[in-house]
C-alpha cells in the first residue's frame, strides 16, 4: 500500500477529533483574539474594534497589578511548601513500618477530592462561628476570641494557601516516592559505608535521583497555581477586599460579573500569555536537567 | 591475631534460617570466598560483616573489637557492589574520594590518596569523568578505587564481576589477584562462579543453605571434597556421581558389572547394605592404551562434544552417564565401547544418605 494513501487515512481517522478540537478550542480562541480588540458586552452590543485599548487599560490598571502579585504569591508560597511537605511525606512513606502500605493509599485521598469538596471542606473548618480551626486553637490557648479567617484581609489568602496544600502535596509526595523507591538500594549501602549520615546521604545520594521528577512537579504545579480559580471561587470568590483575587477571578469578574467581554478576553489572553512564559521557561529547564543527567 | 573472626553467626527471618551458625576465623591478608548457589546466604553474611543487616545471634570481631551493632562506617571495611553502586551524579574522583569528604579527610591529602588509588588501578585519566561515561569494566575499577582509598582492614567484594562480560570478567579476575598480591589486603569476596573461587581465595568456603558445606583452601576443595554438594559444585563439568555397591575389597558400579578396587584410605565403618556413591572427575578419566597403569572402567561412547581444548565425552557405564574429559583429537566413535582408565587416588566415596566423604581424614 502506498505511503501516501496510510498518511491519508491517518489524516481521515484523526478528522473527527480535529473538528472537535477546532470548534471547542480553536475557534473560541480565535474569538477571544478577535474580542480582546473591541469593546464587546457579555450581552446586548457587538461591540467595535478599539485597537490595543483594552490591553493598554488592563496592564496599567491597579487591579491586575494587584491580582498579578496575589497569584505570584499564592503560587510561589503553595508551590514551595507543597514540594517541602511532598518530599517529608515520601521520605516518612519510604520508611518500612506497619501500616505503610494503608498510610500510603490513604495520603492520595485529599488529591483524589473534587477541588469543590475540599473547599467547603475548609470552609468548614475556617467556619467564624463553628469552624474546627476556631475550636482548637481556642482549647489550646492560642487565640482568645473566634476569628474570621476567611473574611479578614490579612488572613484570608494564607487561609487558602493552606487549603490548596493539603490538597496538593499528596501529588507532590506521590511523585518523590516513586523516585526515592528508583534509588538503588546498592547506593544508598554504599553510602553508608563510605559515612555518609542522614543529611549528606540525602544530599548527595537521594537528591539526584528526587531533582528531576521533582521538576517534573514544580512545572506542574507552578502552572496550576498560577491558573488557580475553583478553590478561592467556593472559599472567598476573591475577597475579602479583593486580598484573594487573583488573575483567573479577574478574568472572571471583569468578563461575567461586570459583563466586559473585550476587555475580559484581553485579561484573559494576558494571563494565558503569562503561564504560556512559564510553562515554555520549564520546558527548557526540564531539557537542560535531561542533557545533564 | 585474626583478622576477622565470624563467631556462630545466624540470621532469622521470621520462621526462615537464613544463617545457621556460621564460624571463620581469617588470618590478615588472606582471600576468603564465600561460594555458593543462590539463597545459600553468602550475600547476607557479607551484609552483616557490612553492618547492612544485623545478626539474630553471634558475634564478629575486626582485630580483636566487636563490630556487631556497630554502624557500617566505624568497622573498618570498604565494600565493592555487584552493581558497582556508583553515585551518578559525581566525578569519578569524587566517586572515589566521598568515603574520605564524609571523613573530613582534608581535601589536600584526600586528592593524593585518589590520584595514587588511580594510578593503581590505571584510570588516572578517567577521574574528571561522570560515572555513565564509563564502561562497564572502568565503572568496576572505580568501585575498586573507592574501596582501596580508604585502606581499610577488610575488603567486601559482592559478586563483583558478574555484570561484566566473559572476557572482561577475566581480566578484572587477574587484576583483582595482581592488587591482592601487591596489598596483601584481608578480603572477603562473595560470588556464585566456581573458577573466580578456585583462581582467587587463598580459602574457600563453600555454603549451602546457611551453613558452610566446607572450608578449605581451594585445592582441598577441588582434590578431597567434603560431601556430594561441594564434589559436584566445584569443577566444570561436575564431578561424575554413581551408584555403587561394596562386596569385599572392591566396589560394583550400579547396574553394570564394572569392578573397581576400594581406595585404601575409606573409612569401613557404617555404609549400611553396602551402598556408597562413588566420584571421579571427568579431568581423570583418559582412554586406556596397551599397558596404561591405574583402575579400568569399560563404557558405551554416546556423545562427543569437542569445545576445542578437549573433547568431552559422554559415556553410559551400565544405566549411568559418565563424562570424560579427553584430549581433542582423540579418535573415537559414538556408540563404540572404550576403557578407560584413572588413577585410583583419583576415586571418591561418599555416604549416599548424608553426602559425606568416606575417606579418612
């Protein structure tokens, strides 16, 4: 059979995804190119074309300034513990104890919860007036009166910092076990005998073996954090004072709450440009960890 | 002084016996191998001398101290991987110095004991380079070099050659006895391959389901094997096994009429019904000439196989094989009856219930 005629039917097989993919993804994207440069409403006007106008509005604007430091931090700080806590927790995991195996299935299951159930979840525990997190701290004399967590400004982003931990380590310490379980049981003997101690057989066995699945996480992660919505929209839905919005709220406030369409599709193209940076810097960062190892 | 002294050393884990008491007392400079099959728990002797795993009972001392319960880096012994259990991600000096860095071993001192352990072992030229640049045979000098640099009191080497291939397998084994004759290090060396035991130890012993079968210097072991288990363990092909009865002063191969003299040194007491085994080497059978001196054996030729230094011949005595190692050019037939011929000394007798040697001590 002809080359031609497989790369044909190839092509013939692949048809009905492409359509798929090209009306759900492709054209919507092309739209929202096409919408970002005009002054469209959700609703009633088409809207006319204003050149870069929305763009210009929106990155000198305060409020994406804003949401563009709320998200670095909520990315940074969540990402950082999550590969700390990951990394305790696959260490503590590799260890040989009774009831490993059950600690281990049970580790997933903050991970394996819909982001909404976590989030009521926490809002729960964060409960001003019969939240856990209330009771405790009280019982053990760490604060005096029930506070808000969520409905204070200068407590509410870490609040939600914390929520998205407990719920993404276990994917973080899901991938450091599987690296830690590829360290040759042979090297980890020769360390030893050569006297390594615990930090240095960490330091210069283990690690080589953690830093690239690791990598593999923090790329993951990072982009998740960044593009982070579900969570803070149960839990705060941006507030209190606009100390939780970030980018991807932004986008949605401006585009659905106050029904801007062009100005929302140029936000929303900003930040897809943003983690599109991102994604592109860990993809050269992977390569070049590849080529050393 | 011993060197290291393994007292009734044993290994549980949980109902299975690992080791069942095992006692060796080695003097300074010599070359034990530990030989055995696999599950014999060679390997978890050498881990407990290691410090990897503990003991269920015994004791080991290193000159004179108990190391039991020690930490691996305090008992004064380095130890060489099957894997070679290089750290991938340093230099090849680095691979070789870590051992002294974990020391605090100062860098100045610590650079020359590596480049004198490279020059040793001739990859002086390799010390800049990372561990998967290196071939297989190199990647074994390295591990080596690690061991050497520390100059410890006992060496433990883990199957070292086993992931190397036949040819390097042989030049690694003569390196390895050059460096023992040079150093004259204490070295206990694990490995399953019967020619690397006999070409290396200055003892064997050889083990079997966690115990030592016998401990010897490798030519007691190939010349007076204790019991069946080492006869035919130790020799490529094995040692010839067959049925025989004793009437009088001579012995009856099973199942044939061939006679054979009793060796004067066999012990009389307890074959009960008259039933031993009996061994001979397939390297002392020869085809008997006109006048050839020593015992007769009368076979049927079944199979030649000609592995180009000798012709080895498969032979039924009876209902029983025997093997012959021959000269190569040896005209013979299949399917034709030979004498053979062996030295008498050449003939072993075991206890066919127990598997052990009936000859005198």
């Amino acid at each position: 059979m002809p080359a031609n005629w497989i790369s044909t039917r190839a092509w013939l097989l692949m048809l009905p995804l492409l359509v798929v993919m090209v009306s759900v993804i492709g054209w919507p994207l092309v739209d929202t190119v096409r919408l970002s440069f005009t002054d469209a409403k959700l609703v009633g006007t088409e809207g006319s074309f204003v050149g870069i106008a929305n763009y210009e509005k929106m990155l000198t604007g305060s409020n994406f300034q804003r949401a563009l430091v709320t998200t670095t931090w909520f990315a940074v700080v969540s990402v950082a513990a999550e590969m700390v806590l990951g990394v305790l927790a696959a260490l503590l995991l590799n260890q040989q104890f009774r009831g490993r195996a059950a600690l281990r299935a049970l580790m997933i299951l903050p991970w394996a919860l819909p982001t909404v159930v976590n989030a009521t979840l926490w809002r729960l525990i964060y409960n001003p007036e019969y939240g856990a997190l209330n009771a405790a701290l009280t019982q053990l004399g760490l604060i005096d009166s029930y506070r808000s967590w969520l409905g204070e400004p200068g407590s509410a982003l870490t609040a939600l910092i914390v929520a998205d931990c407990w719920k993404n380590f276990p994917l973080v310490a899901l991938i450091a076990l599987a690296a830690l379980q590829a360290v040759p049981r042979d090297i980890t003997a020769a360390a030893l005998v050569d006297g390594a101690g615990p930090f240095n057989r960490f330091r210069f066995v283990v690690m080589p073996y953690l830093a690239g699945p690791l990598l593999v996480a923090l790329v993951l992660r990072t982009i998740e954090a960044f593009k982070v919505f579900d969570i803070i929209w149960v839990m705060t839905r941006g507030g209190p004072a606009n100390s939780t919005r970030t980018l991807s709220i932004l986008v949605y406030q401006e585009a659905f709450s106050f029904q801007r369409a062009g100005s929302g599709a140029s936000l929303a193209l900003i930040v897809t440009l943003l983690v599109t940076i991102l994604a592109a810097a860990y993809a050269a960062l992977l390569r070049r960890a590849a080529g050393a190892s | 002084m011993s060197a290291l002294e393994i007292r009734n050393i044993q290994k549980r884990y949980g109902d299975v016996e690992t080791l069942k008491g095992i006692d060796i007392a080695l003097e300074s400079g010599e070359f034990l191998v530990l030989l055995g099959s696999s599950g014999c728990g060679k390997s978890t002797l050498l881990n407990i001398i290691a410090g990897l795993a503990e003991p269920s009972g015994g004791d080991i001392l290193i000159g004179e101290r108990s190391i039991v319960g020690a930490h691996p880096k305090d008992r004064d012994i380095a130890m060489v991987f099957q894997s070679y259990a290089l750290y991938p991600n340093m230099s090849v000096a680095r691979n070789i110095g870590f051992g002294l860095e974990m020391r605090k071993v100062p860098p100045a001192e610590r650079e020359k004991a590596v480049r004198e352990t490279a020059r040793l072992l001739q990859i002086e030229n390799l010390l800049d380079r990372r561990p998967s640049q290196l071939s297989g045979g190199q990647r074994q000098r390295v591990a080596i070099g690690r061991a050497l640099v520390r100059n410890p009191r006992v060496f433990l080497f883990d199957e070292p050659l086993s992931n190397l291939d036949a040819k390097l397998r042989m030049e690694m084994r003569t390196e390895l006895k050059r460096l023992h004759q040079m150093l004259k290090t204490t070295v206990v060396y694990v490995t399953h391959d019967q020619i690397e035991a006999m070409t290396l130890a200055t003892r064997i012993a050889v083990m079997r389901d966690g115990r030592i079968e016998q401990l010897g210097t490798p030519a007691e072991i190939y010349d007076r094997p204790a019991t069946l288990y080492v006869a035919g363990f130790v020799g490529s092909p094995p040692m010839n096994i067959l049925d025989a009865e004793i009437g009088g002063d001579q012995l009856r191969i099973a199942g044939s009429d061939e006679l054979l003299p009793l060796p004067q040194d066999f012990k009389r007491t307890a074959v009960p019904g008259g039933r031993v085994k009996i061994g001979i080497r397939p390297e002392a059978l020869r085809l008997a000439n006109a006048g050839a001196s020593g015992v007769r054996l009368i076979a049927d030729v079944e199979v030649m196989e000609l592995t180009g230094p000798e012709l080895v011949t498969t032979a039924k005595v009876g209902e029983q094989r025997v093997t012959a190692c021959l000269p190569p050019r040896t005209p013979l037939i299949a399917g034709s009856t030979q004498v053979f011929s062996f030295e008498e000394a050449a003939l072993h007798l075991f206890d066919p219930e127990s598997g052990r040697s009936l000859r005198a001590p």
